[in-house]
C-alpha cells in the first residue's frame, strides 16, 4: 500500500514539474533605461503611463520614450533623492514616491515638480528620512515606514500633519520594532505593520497599537517573522508574510492558522529562496514570489510553486535572479522588477509549448519531421535520425517508443497511423509497417529486378483510401499501389502519355479529396489529380500569362479545409485555393494569397485547420495563422515560444484534442487554439508633447486633461508628439492621424510619434488619431483634441464689416460729390450769366433772349420741364461716373469679396397709351416716385412714356419699392392707364461685373419691360446669371419667362 501512494505521490509530482506553464519574460533593449536600473517600485498612473523608482531616480515609461526625474541641487523643488525606494498612487490619483536618505515627495503634475516631506519639515515632519514602504488607508491616510518609526501623514484644509510612532521600550502595546519595511490594510480595518526585528504590530485607523503577531516560538530570539520584508492581503482574506531568510507564511484569520513554505533544495515545487523581498497577486488570483534567487509563482489549485530563473542561453528568461518587485497593468501584464532592469510577462500573447532537445533530453535529434495517432493519450512522432518517440497527453513527457530500436538509425519522413499498425516512410530505407500489439516489422523496400516492389526508397506520405487502399509516394519514382498480396503497383511519369503517370516523378504529398480523387503534391512538376477508377491523371502547371493558373510548379504541400477548398502551399509564391464551387463543375481556376494580402512568408511548409476553422501554416519565418471569417493573418515568432524560425516540410499535425502540432530543425511545437486568451486590447493613446517651432509649449496643465487648444495666426509650425499604449510589443504599435477640418482622409503614420502642421488657416479643428496594434486592432476611440487657430486681425469678421461699411461710405460720399459738383457748376453758369448780362447792358434786349433761350436749353437737357425731375441727359452724366467708380471697385476686391458689396439697382416705369396721360398726371406719378424712392436715389424720366429710379441694392429694397408703387398706380393714374413695371442691377454678373456694361444692363431692363407686358405681370426683377459663363443675348432673346428663368435669377409680381 505504501508503494502505492508513493507511486502516486511521484506521478503527482512529475506531472507537475512537466505542467509547468510556459512563460516567455521580455526585457528591454540594451539602450533602453529599463533593460539595466535596479528597479525597485512600479506602478501605473491614470493615464497609462509606467512609473519606475531605481537608484538612478524616477521614470514615466510610455513603451519607448521616458520622461526622467532625478535630484538637482539647484532646483529646490527637485526630487529630493535619486534612490527610490516605493512609489504610491492615492485614490485622489497623486503619486507619492519614496527615497531612502530624501524622505517623502509628493509629484505636483502641472509644475513637474515636487514638494518634500523630510524630517524638517514643518507641520509634517518625518521620523526619519529613508522610506521602505507607503500605503494609503482606507480613510484616505498615508502611512510611511521609514527605518526608525511609523508616519501617519493626513490633510486637512491643504495643510498637512503627522503622526509619529516609534518604540517605547519597555512596553509591550507598541511598536515592536523601528525598521518598518511593509503596510498593509485587513478587511476589518486593521493595519498591520512588518518591521526588521519586531515581527508584526498591528494598529487601528487612528494609530492606536493593538496587538503583535509572532509564529514560532514567542520567548525565542529567533522567531520565524521576526524580521518581515514583505506583507500581501490575498482576495480570500489571507496574509501572505514574506521574511528577510526565513521562507513564507500564510494565514487564515479566520481560523489563526499559519503555514509555512520553505525551499528545499531536492523539491522543485517549493518556494525558490527563503529571502522573500515582495509578495503580489494577479487578476489570476496566482501568488507572486519575489525572491533572492528567482521567481516563485504559487498555484491555488496544486499548493505548489513554480519556479523561474535567468538563463543565459533563454533570452526569455529573467533578466536576473534578484528579484524586488512586481506589477500587473491594467491588461494584465505582469511587469517584474530585478536587480538587472524590469522585464514583462503577457498573458494575453499566445505562447506555444515547447519541445527539444534542451527541454527534454531524452531527445537524441531536434529535427523533428512527421506525427502519428492511436488514441488520446499519445502521440508518436519522428525524429530524422533518432527514431521514434512518444508524447504522452496526460503530462506531456516524451519517452521512446517500444520499437525505437528498430529505427534509431533511419532517416524518418513520414508516419501514418492504419488501425493498429503504424506505417514508417523513409529517405532511402524504404517502407516499414508496425505492429503495436506484437511489435513485429516489415520492411518494403525496392528491388531493382522487381517490377513488383515499391518503385524507390525514398517515402515522402502514406495514405489510406475510402477503399481502405494504401498510397505511397516517393521522391524519386512518383506513386505507389500496395496490393493486398505485399507487391505494388507503380504510376510513374509517362512521357509519352501523360495521362498515365503524374506531372513529377518528384511526389512530396498525397491527399483524397471528398470526390474520391487522389491529389499528388510534387516538387517542381505543379499538381496532379488521380482518379482511381480509370486510372488517369490530370495535370495542373503554372502558367505565365494565366492569373488563375496555380502559382508555382513547386506546390508541395496541400490540404482539405472543412468547406471542400483544397489549399496548395508552394515553395516561393504563397498559396493556390482551388474552391469546392470550382473543382465540382471542373473549373479549375485558382485564387491565391501571398504577401499583398498579409502573408510574412511565401515558403509554406506545412498546412492545418483548426477547430475554429482557422487556417495555420509554417513557414521559414515562424508560424501564421490566417482566419477565414476576416481574411486576416496573424503571425507568431520566436516571442510566442517559437523554437524556430524555420519549420519542417509537412511536419503538421492536428491532434485528437485539438492541439495543433509543428515540427521544425530544432525540436517542436504545440498550442491548443482553444485555449489562447482572445482578450486582445488595443493601444490607448496619449499626447507627450505639443510643440510650436520644434519647441515644447507651456501649457501650464496635464495633457491628460487638455481637451482644446487655441494657436495664433503667427504660429506657423505646430507639432503634436502621441504614443499609444502597447507595452506588449511597443515596436509594433502604428499609427493613423487626420485634422478634421484640414485633412480629407486619415494619414498613415506608420511607426511615426508625430504629426506636424504648417501655416494652418484660421477656424476650428480637431487633432484625431489612433493606433493598431500587431493584431491590427485599431483604438475606437482614439485621441481627440479640439484646436482653434485664431484669424490675424485684418480677416476678423467685424474687419470685413469695417471694410464693407467703408467702401458704402466711399460710395456715398461720392455719389454726394458729384451731385454738389453739379451744383456747383450750376451756380457758376447763373454767375457767368450774370456778368454776361452786366457787361452786355447795351444788348439787353437781345441778351436777353439769349439768356431765356441758353435756360431753355439747360431745362430740356437736365430737367424734365413737365415734371421737374431730371431728365435723361443728367443721368448719362452721372452714370458714367458711378459705374466707372464701381467697376474699379468690383475689380480691385477678392471674388469671394464682391457679394459683399452693393449694386445699383435700375427701375424702369413704362406708361401704356402715353397719348391718353395728361400732364397733371404725370407730376401726379413723379409725385409718387419721388415719395416712394429713398432719398438718395435718383428719379429720372427716361423718355416721353418712361420714368426710372437709380439707387443702392439693400436687401430686399427693391422688390419691395417695385410691390409699393405698382398698389399705388392705378389710384393715381386711373384705371385706363396701363404700365408696366421692371428692375435690373449693376454689375449683373458677380462672377465676371465687367461683362455687362451699364448700357447692356438699361437694355436687359428694357427687355424686362416687354416680357411682363406681354406675359401680363405687373412688374418683373432679373437678379444675376444662374449659369455661367453668361450669354447676354441669349437672355435679351428670350421672349418665355419660364426659359428665360433658367438662364437668370428672377422675381415676378
């Protein structure tokens, strides 16, 4: 019975040492800070960005860059010490950090500075200045350890205070010891404290001692936690203690029970030293071990540890066996502190189980080259040169197979597994089958003097039929039949009739699609397809100018994916896909993949489906995995767990619990797809820097919380410095930006942190951008930041309100000056007169009737002399004038800038039956008019039956003084006077304004006139062209206003 629980108790234990779950550590490049300082303390701050405190000061880590603090003599608010000892983030999101020999500072994130809290510091002073520890209570409280006493750091109104508890001797209820090195809080708000000699003192919020906690002997000198380093709360409500040299202690306060972990030399699932330094937990509720030599890792499920050490031949290993310190980010990856710089653990990073030579030495050769399977509790696989092997599935060891003595020495390619016989191919030794229940062998090998025997001896595949019919291929003599009678019959190339042998005497694959046909893999002859019934072959070659041709000759290895597609791998050109669709209706066109569509490599090796339906593939740069559902790849290297870059060819194997196998030059690999974390998370992105002329700009706030920025006119040369948060594999971040506003589509940065802009025009805009992530899972959403650039003051709009309102102005002051002008000239003419009349006093008579006849003349070409207004004659002089100056006007300004200013507008009034008008009439109408217009606008008989007014486009006005006076005409002139009423503008074309002349406009105006008579509209407005370029004759032809609308804008009434 006793050898029994021995036996199990050693199975128990081997298949925990080989269950071990494999962990790939990364550290970081030489050059990198991270890869060297003797990081003590880490943490993660609001915004994601690592904390490290070494002995070389302070960092902020975003995966590439880091933003140092360290201690500067001249600038008092400086970090106060290089060394860090611990770093803390309270609830309130401050980072306290703590230095041994500069006491306590607390980051001020706006200034990037520090206030201090030393031993003379007033009001909050600190019992001694290096600190091995800080918590922050439940009440919001700092606790500090430091090497002689006890600090409780508290706020009230922005000012600080401590408490100070030290050790009274000769009183049992204090503090037992003065070198407090751990805090830590229990859910019953009790605070314990691990001192360097005391062993635990335990105290309420508030500082009152309660108890001490000793294990082992109490009256003894040397009680196991007398010197405590490390104290951890559990998420069961356990304490975990780590001591100085005395291994580690657990305990359940529920019941008050200890255990104690010790190493022992002879037990690999112990702890790994009984130097504790820190304690941690995981998401994973896992047991983190911090110790003086290695990592220690504690599983619930087992009770045991696993251990982990640096290597000097893993470069994934740890980085060295001093272990301080630990943290998990907030995506779960394990960040590790050592005495040689910090190092990474992802869990999320899809890891393959290896196997070689180093891992398990009962290997003889890594070179591993083809997979076999009875049953579910081993595979049997093949070494090239050392037999075969094989691997049990219940604890993953590797032993050598019962028969392994018979094929130690052959060079194996392939295996195939036929009910209870295992079938062995080799490179130059023929075919070999095996008995698993008598373990008896025979050999197939070729004769030369046998037409019978196998037709070679280098066996590339074996396969079993639907007809339970064995197939074999060779290298160097194409396909074999084996007959129930031992003998075989051979298909090999036929120049002659190449119906009857395959492409390639060269087979490196067989495979039986769901048709029944037998597909031949070759090297350098394309594909072949057999068909068993008749006996014939058909071929499939690559072909130059054919893009659905297969697209190498060396298309070596194949699979039948679940929906019937049949994939051809090939040795340089990717993949040939040959769909179910196709290959049932004898179409034999070819779709392909390579590196266009994501493929790292186009050597495939070997092909298999997963039980996701996920294609994978080896090749000679790693592993891939192509997923159908997204078209996408995802590639795996020597950062997976990969043992090798380059793999063997058709070393694929899929096992019967869905473990995907890969066998490659230096041993082989495996990963169960279903058991890779999907948590997959993309980089979160942050700003680092704004910079103006290459020059950080001072923002005077955290960029975390900058949300908008406002640039000046002058600031020509704007930068914007981001990263996004993968600490996973930070190399392979990239990296998308736009401005919305300014850019039309995102811009691919690349592995580009920046994105610069210059001479950005004046308004608003917002920064965008995101980052993907080796999966190509881009951040939804990314960064965003609101940017104003302000305009220079002479693009304001109340500058262009300024500008409008002055040339209005300039317009009207000249309008007025020439209305005086002609006062003026007036006047002189009565006085030129006048002395002409003095001086001519003898020719009085006939002067005169010259004076009367020179008036005359001046009334009938400047005043009408029936109404008074002015007549046609004025107009022409004061037109030409006006629309020289507004021409220049329009010519001299932006086109944007021309809507902006003021036309001319032309009413034209035109009386029916003038015949019938009297005259009292008439200066009833001009009567109107002149009430009606405003007062600067002018009115202007045009002709005997016409009258016009001239004024400045305001709104609307014009419609609605042309709405006005056609109410009122039929009161003033009576009922059986008709008229007609129409309005155009100067310039006509905004567009082109000196298309039209003034003339050309008076005509279009005229034109009005006649298509409202005749379409009986009392009035019609023609605004400005619809289309351009602009004819205008076509309008003054147009006769139909629904024509004539389409070519202009119009307004009718």
């Amino acid at each position: 019975m006793k050898n029994i629980l021995l036996l199990l108790f050693l199975i128990s234990l081997h298949f925990s040492v080989f269950a071990q779950e494999v962990k790939l550590f990364k550290n970081f490049g030489i050059d990198n800070p991270m890869s060297y300082n003797f990081v003590r303390t880490i943490v993660q701050d609001k915004d994601g960005f690592m904390w490290f405190g070494s002995s070389e000061g302070l960092d902020r880590f975003d995966g590439h860059q880091t933003l140092s603090f360290q201690h500067d003599s001249s600038r008092p608010s400086s970090l106060s010490s290089n060394v860090i000892s611990r770093i803390l983030i309270d609830k309130q999101q401050r980072i306290w950090v703590g230095t041994f020999g500069g006491g306590l500072n607390l980051y001020r994130e706006t200034t990037q500075d520090f206030l201090h809290f030393t031993t003379k510091t007033k009001n909050a002073t600190l019992t001694n200045n290096s600190v091995n520890a800080l918590f922050e209570d439940s009440e919001g409280k700092i606790w500090v350890a430091t090497e002689n006493g006890l600090n409780i750091l508290r706020s009230h109104d922005e000012k600080w205070s401590t408490q100070q508890i030290f050790q009274e001797l000769g009183n049992p209820n204090s503090l037992t010891h003065n070198a407090v090195l751990s805090i830590i809080e229990t859910r019953n708000q009790e605070i314990w404290v691990g001192t360097n000699g005391g062993g635990i003192s335990v105290f309420d919020l508030q500082g009152h001692f309660i108890k001490s906690i000793k294990y082992g002997d109490q009256n003894s000198a040397t009680y196991v936690n007398k010197f405590v380093s490390s104290l951890h709360l559990d998420i069961n409500e356990n304490v975990w203690i780590g001591t100085v040299d005395s291994g580690l202690l657990k305990y359940t306060p529920s019941t008050e029970q200890f255990i104690h972990f010790q190493l022992n030399v002879d037990d690999q699932s112990t702890i790994s030293s009984n130097a504790i330094s820190n304690i941690f937990q995981d998401s994973e509720q896992n047991i983190w071990i911090a110790t003086d030599n290695g990592l220690s890792i504690y599983n619930y499920k087992t009770n045991h540890f696993s251990r982990y050490n640096y290597s000097p031949n893993n470069p994934y290993s740890i980085s060295n066996d001093f272990v301080l310190t630990f943290f998990e980010d907030n995506h779960k990856v394990m960040w590790i502190g050592t005495f040689s710089g910090v190092n990474r653990w992802d869990p999320n990073l899809a890891t393959f189980r290896q196997y070689s030579t180093q891992t398990d030495p009962v290997l003889k050769n890594h070179n591993i080259t083809s997979f076999a399977q009875f049953d579910k509790e081993n595979i049997y696989f093949s070494t090239y040169s050392a037999g075969i092997y094989r691997l049990s599935q219940y604890d993953n060891s590797i032993s050598t197979a019962d028969f392994n003595a018979s094929f130690s020495e052959y060079r194996i390619m392939t295996m195939f597994a036929d009910e209870n016989t295992l079938w062995v191919g080799t490179r130059a030794s023929g075919l070999f089958s095996i008995n698993l229940t008598t373990k008896k062998v025979i050999s197939y090998s070729h004769d030369a003097e046998n037409n019978n025997s196998i037709s070679a001896n280098s066996i590339t595949d074996i396969i079993k039929d639907r007809n339970g019919n064995l197939w074999v291929s060779t290298f160097h003599q194409g396909l074999n039949l084996l007959n129930k009678d031992g003998t075989f019959k051979r298909f090999i190339k036929n120049k002659l009739n190449r119906e009857k042998g395959p492409g390639s005497n060269h087979v490196v694959q067989l495979l039986e699609d769901d048709q029944g046909f037998i597909w031949l893999a070759t090297f350098g002859g394309g594909i072949s397809r057999f068909d068993p019934m008749k006996r014939t072959f058909k071929h499939f070659s690559h072909e130059e100018n054919n893009l659905n041709s297969i697209s190498d000759d060396f298309s070596w290895i194949m699979l039948l994916d679940n929906n019937k597609n049949l994939w051809f791998g090939t040795q340089s050109s990717g993949f040939s896909i040959l769909s179910r669709e196709n290959r049932q209706n004898n179409n034999f066109s070819f779709t392909h993949l390579d590196t266009k569509d994501g493929m790292k490599s186009l050597t495939v090796y070997g092909i298999t489906q997963d039980a996701y339906d996920d294609i994978w593939f080896s090749t000679n740069k790693g592993i891939s995995r192509y997923s159908l559902g997204d078209k996408s790849f995802k590639h795996f290297n020597l950062t997976h767990g990969l043992v090798d870059l380059e793999y063997t060819h058709s070393a694929v194997f899929r096992s019967m619990d869905n473990t995907l196998y890969f066998g490659a030059g230096k041993g082989m690999n495996s990963i169960n797809p279903e058991k890779i974390n999907t948590s997959i998370f993309s980089p979160e992105v942050r700003l680092t820097s704004i910079l103006k002329l290459n020059e950080p700009m001072p923002l005077g706030s955290s960029l975390s919380k900058l949300t908008q920025l406002e640039f000046d006119y002058s600031e020509q040369l704007i930068s914007f410095e981001y990263v996004g948060l993968n600490y996973a594999a930070p190399e392979s971040t990239r990296y998308k930006y736009r401005l919305l506003g300014f850019d039309q589509e995102w811009i691919d940065a690349g592995k580009s942190r920046r994105a610069t802009y210059t001479n950005l025009p004046a308004g608003s805009y917002q920064l965008q951008v995101i980052a993907a992530n080796n999966d190509n899972m881009w951040s939804e959403p990314g960064l965003s930041l609101d940017i104003v650039v302000k305009p220079a003051p002479w693009n304001t709009w109340w500058a262009y309100v300024l500008y409008a309102a002055l040339i209005a102005l300039l317009l009207l002051t000249y309008s007025r000056f020439l209305n005086r002008k002609l006062l003026i000239e007036q006047q002189q003419k009565a006085n030129l007169k006048q002395q002409v009349r003095d001086k001519t006093q003898e020719f009085h008579l006939k002067n005169v009737e010259l004076e009367q006849a020179n008036k005359q003349l001046e009334n009938a070409a400047t005043v009408d002399k029936v109404t008074g207004v002015k007549s046609r004659r004025y107009l022409d002089i004061y037109i030409e004038q006006a629309s020289q100056l507004m021409s220049q006007i329009h010519e001299n300004i932006l086109p944007v800038q021309r809507s902006l200013l003021p036309r001319l507008y032309l009413v034209m009034i035109k009386l029916e039956n003038i015949e019938q008008v009297t005259n009292s009439q008439l200066v009833n109408l001009t009567d109107l008019l002149l009430y009606s217009r405003n007062n600067e606008d002018l009115v202007i008989r045009w002709a005997d039956d016409t009258f016009v007014i001239i004024g400045y486009e305001k709104d609307d006005n014009t419609r609605e003084l042309v709405t006005r006076l056609t109410d009122r005409f039929a009161q003033v002139l009576g009922h059986g006077i008709k008229s007609n009423v129409a309005y155009s503008f100067y310039p006509f074309n905004f567009e082109q304004p000196m298309a039209l002349s003034w003339d050309q406009v008076s005509v279009i105006a005229e034109h009005a006139l006649k298509v409202a008579r005749d379409n009986n509209m009392n009035w019609l407005g023609l605004y400005a062209p619809k289309v351009q370029p602009f004819n205008y004759l076509d309008v003054i032809q147009q006769q139909d206003v629904g024509e004539l609308s389409k070519l202009v804008k119009l307004k009718q009434g």
